[in-house]
C-alpha cells in the first residue's frame, strides 16, 4: 500500500512543478529560467548553492554572472537599466565601467587598453589609475 502511495507522488513536485519553486532572472543576459537547477545547467555553474547566495546578496556571482528572483516590475526595470544595476552590484569591487560603451573592465584589463592609448611608464599608469573618474579620447571611466 505505501509503495503504491509513494509511486503515485514520485515526480509530482519536481522542477517546475514545485510549489516552492521561484522564477530567476539572469541580469546579464535578461533570460527568465524556471528554476534554479535549469539556471545551474543553462549558465553552466557547478552547484546550485551558488546561485542561491547570488539571490541573497545581489554583490555575489555565480560563474560570471548575477541573479535575481523573477518579478515583473524587476524585469522591465532591468531592461530599462541593466547597467545601472550592475554598476550597484560592481561596487567596491575595484572594477572599472566604460560609461560611454557600457562596459565593465578589472584592472589589468584597463592597464591593457589604456598603456598604448596614454604612452607612459606602468608606474603612471598605476597612479592614473587610482582616479574615480577619467577621460580618455573621449571614453569616461568610473572606478567602482
């Protein structure tokens, strides 16, 4: 009799079909997935855990990228301001944001863009970088 009870309700619940289960929105691409084990296996990240923290503390990552829970109101304002938001998430974390291309870059990769544009020695280089804004060939940069 319990066999049978227990046949009966096996996959009932699962994924989707959950109560529990919230809706995710991935904020760099916009993507809206059901649950967090398909957001695990779209985004490519080892555990779910993972995402679960990101859905916390809207500071953390998981491989890469941020997550929220789904909610309408959310979603039309992360396609309005994807970048304003990434910026909040970014802060503090000495990440630097093209303003102009919407870009966000880590410090190396700027020493890499910047050493060819402005000629100067890495020494410069790494005191110009200590600035919260600059302008370069018409490009502003903020550090976060």
């Amino acid at each position: 009799m319990k066999k049978n009870l227990s046949a009966k309700k096996k996959g009932l619940y699962l994924n989707e079909n959950n109560p529990n289960s919230k809706k995710i929105i991935c904020v760099e691409n916009l993507q809206i997935y059901n649950t967090i084990k398909d957001t695990c296996k779209a985004c490519g990240c080892k555990n779910q855990s993972s995402i679960s923290r990101c859905l916390k503390d809207k500071a953390n990552v998981a491989n890469n990228y941020h997550f929220t829970l789904y909610n309408e109101e959310i979603y039309k304002y992360l396609q309005e301001h994807q970048f304003e938001y990434l910026c909040e998430c970014y802060k503090g974390k000495k990440i630097y944001a093209d303003l102009t291309n919407k870009k966000f870059y880590l410090k190396y990769e700027m020493k890499k863009i910047l050493y060819p544009l402005l000629k100067i020695t890495t020494r410069e280089l790494d005191e110009f970088l200590k600035q919260k804004e600059f302008l370069v060939n018409d490009v502003k940069y903020v550090l976060l």
